[in-house]
C-alpha cells in the first residue's frame, strides 16, 4: 500500500513539475494581439475612423486585417502599422480600397487629381472639378460593386456633374442597371447612356 502511494506521490510530483514547461507566462492570446494590434492601427488618427478589424490569431503570430479604406496609402500604412505591433508578426491583408465610400466634405484635391490620371489610363474623361472626380469615383465603385458586368467595357465620362456611359454591355438589362446607378448616385445631373448590347 506505502508503495502506490510513493508512485502516486511520484507521478503528481512530476506533473507539477511540468506544468509551468507547457504554459510559458510570457504566452500572448488572442486577445492581447488583437489590443496590441488594435492599439497601433488606432494610434493613426484617420486609420481609426475607418475602424479596421483585427483577427488575431496568438499561436501562429499573425492577424488577418479586413475592413475599406479610400485609399492604397492607408492600406499600407495599415499593414505598416499592425506590423510594429510585435516582433515578426505575419499580417494578412484583406483591406478594400473603396475611395467611393469617401463622403463629398472628405474627398480631397489630391483623390481628385489620382482619380483623373486613373481615369485618363482607361480612356475615361473626367472634368476639372472635384465634383466631377468624386461622382466618377463614386460610380465606378458602385459599378466594380455588381461585378463589372462581366465580359463587358463600360467607361464613364463626367464633366459639369453630367455621365456619359460609353461601352458595350452584354444585354438590355445591364444596360439599363447601369445607367440607374449612374443616375442614383449623389450629385449627378444628367446621364447620357451610350452604351451598345453586344449582339
């Protein structure tokens, strides 16, 4: 009987030993990651407006970051960011860049001056004002938001808030969605549809 209890005494003695050995104190969770993280993407003021969200995964080192921002360059500050977070931190991008989701008080000279040179590289015309380029800019997006109509060519002109839409489309129907989601977005006055069905 003395001798079971020394092997059990044995036993317990050896698996408190090896406790501390599985569960390191320095271990960081999920959830410290994810403040930690969190904390540096929201130390950017205009980072933090756009609410970035935070995946963290403690065991591998890595977060996966998801959520829209307007531009690349907060994208990859973004990323930037999330990796001064801890030492060797794996991070996955999963940002959109949606400049149309911008309301009109926070779209800039500069977006506008990028979305005329963008648009001038696809044959598209955009007019002087930055009116002109954020309706542009909003109505791509919206159009890149139903699938770009697949296996069409659709390029949009705006000059004086009025869109011309130029292309083909592969039916009545994509023509006509398309011209409602160039009359329904903010601030346009007229739309000229010229848009060809494929036959």
């Amino acid at each position: 009987m003395s001798m079971s209890m020394l092997v059990l005494g044995v036993a317990a003695g050896c698996n408190r030993n090896e406790t501390p050995k599985e569960t390191p104190a320095a271990k960081m969770t999920n959830d410290d990651l994810d403040r930690s993280v969190s904390a540096k993407l929201n130390s950017d003021v205009t980072l933090a407006s756009y609410k970035i969200k935070v995946d963290a995964d403690a065991d591998k080192n890595a977060v996966t970051l998801s959520g829209s921002v307007p531009t690349e360059n907060l994208r990859t500050k973004a990323v930037e960011l999330a990796k001064m977070a801890t030492p060797n931190l794996v991070v996955t991008d999963k940002i959109d860049v949606k400049p149309g989701d911008i309301d009109r008080k926070d779209y800039t000279e500069g977006m506008a001056r990028d979305a005329r040179v963008r648009a001038k590289e696809t044959g598209e015309t955009v007019g002087d004002s930055i009116d002109d380029a954020w309706i542009h800019t909003k109505i791509r997006t919206r159009l890149l938001g139903e699938g770009e109509f697949p296996g069409t060519g659709i390029n949009v002109d705006v000059n004086k808030n009025v869109v011309t839409l130029r292309g083909t489309v592969s039916s009545t129907e994509d023509k006509a969605k398309a011209e409602q989601i160039a009359k329904t977005t903010d601030g346009v006055k007229t739309v000229k549809n010229q848009l060809v069905v494929k036959k």
